[in-house]
C-alpha cells in the first residue's frame, strides 16, 4: 500500500513557521547586542531555519515526517534555545520587549509543530497554537481608555494578552489563540481571545486543553495570520 502524500512544500504551519522565523532573524540583525550577541540568538535560529527548509521538502506522510533525524534536530535545537531564552528573558526583555517576546512566540510555535501537525486539522489556522488559559489579572491599558491589558497563564507560562472586551474578568478560564506579537500603544500582546459570539469560556480543567475550533473562530485567526502562510521561495 503507497504510503499517503502529504504536501509539506505547501503546509501552512511549516510555512508560517518558516516566515515568522524569517522575520525574527530580521529583527535580530538591528538588534544584535548584548545579551542578544552573546547568547549567539541569530546564529542558532538560522541553523533552525536550514531545518525547516530541509523538512518543508521531505513530502512525507505525517507520521514518517516526525520521525526523521531533521525533525529531532529541530526540536532538540529549539528546546535548547527555548530554555536559554527563557532564562535570560528579563535581560532579554531589557532590550526590546518585542523582539523577547517575538523570540518566545517562534521557539513556542516551533516545539508545538510536531502536536499541530497529528492532531490539528489540515487548514491554515492550524498555523498556530490555541488553548485555554486561566485569567491571572485584568489591568487598564496605561494609554488606551478602550484596551485592558490580561495577564493568563496556559498552567506552565504567563503570557499578557490586549482585550477590548469589557466582559472578560479576572478568574475565568478562556480560549487563546497565540499569535505573532503585536503592539497596542506600547504594550505587546501575545495572542488573541477566541469565541464565534464573544469570548469562549472553559472550567478550571480545560485549562491548557485545545480545543476543535469554530468556521468563525478560524477565521479570527486567519485575520491575523494570513501574510505568514503564504509561500516563501
């Protein structure tokens, strides 16, 4: 029996993974200093990149991809980065709380590659992680009347999140999107709360959980991602 073709030049999480690595490697170059320099960030992401351009043609049925040596090396490699990012996030922060949390997002997005590709449907919104997290705190936004600023946790990291939802509320347990950082008035948010009308909610035991998500709720998703799945030649 022929073993099933899976269109890895074309798969949208490889693909975003790709780009959104790309643009981090960009920001580092004018950003390359002091902790940044030395921990050698740039150096060990293009290594990453040399990965994913190698997997992005292997065409292999998913179960096989995830099997290979340039797989493993991947993870490895981005595990260990993680790791060194994370502890040096402060100083890294110090720098630029963008490209720290950038970083974060693209090493993040990587080490969940291999659960989005077996167990998250083939369509782009895939491209990302989702999950429920656990709402820390709700702070006013120190610019903006209209944004709040959500501090939540997946029950291992704490991530901040802009909302201009007046409902959400410190205690509930929501559904995340994680996606490419983005600035409101300088505060960086790290994701987006999901929901086809609102804000989906959960119970303490979600939290973490990834859910099957709605048309709508895919479509939120793609709003913010779509200029990071299409091709990269």
């Amino acid at each position: 029996m022929a073993s099933e073709y899976f269109d890895t030049g074309n798969d949208p999480r490889i693909l975003f993974a790709i780009n959104t690595l790309s643009k981090t490697l960009n920001m580092l170059r004018s950003r390359e200093t002091g902790i940044i320099k030395r921990l050698a960030f740039r150096k060990e992401l293009e290594e990453i990149l040399k990965l994913l351009n190698r997997i992005r043609y292997f065409y292999l049925p998913k179960q096989e991809l995830i099997q290979q040596e340039y797989f493993r090396k991947l993870e490895e490699k981005a595990q260990k980065l993680y790791h060194t990012l994370m502890g040096n996030y402060d100083e890294v922060k110090k720098i630029s709380e963008n490209l720290a949390k950038w970083l974060r997002f693209v090493l993040r997005n990587l080490l969940s590659l291999k659960e989005r590709l077996i167990s998250y449907p083939d369509d782009p919104a895939s491209a990302v992680q989702r999950c429920f997290v656990n709402i820390l705190s709700i702070t006013k936004h120190p610019r903006a009347d209209k944004l709040r600023v959500a501090l939540v946790t997946d029950g291992s990291e704490k991530f901040e999140i802009i909302t201009n939802d007046p409902s959400v509320k410190a205690g509930e347990v929501v559904l995340l999107a994680f996606l490419p950082p983005k600035e409101f008035h300088g505060v960086v948010s790290e994701g987006m709360f999901l929901g086809p009308d609102g804000i989906r909610k959960g119970s303490a035991e979600n939290v973490g959980e990834s859910p099957t998500i709605s048309e709508e709720e895919s479509r939120k998703i793609l709003s913010e991602i779509y200029s990071f799945i299409k091709p990269s030649y």
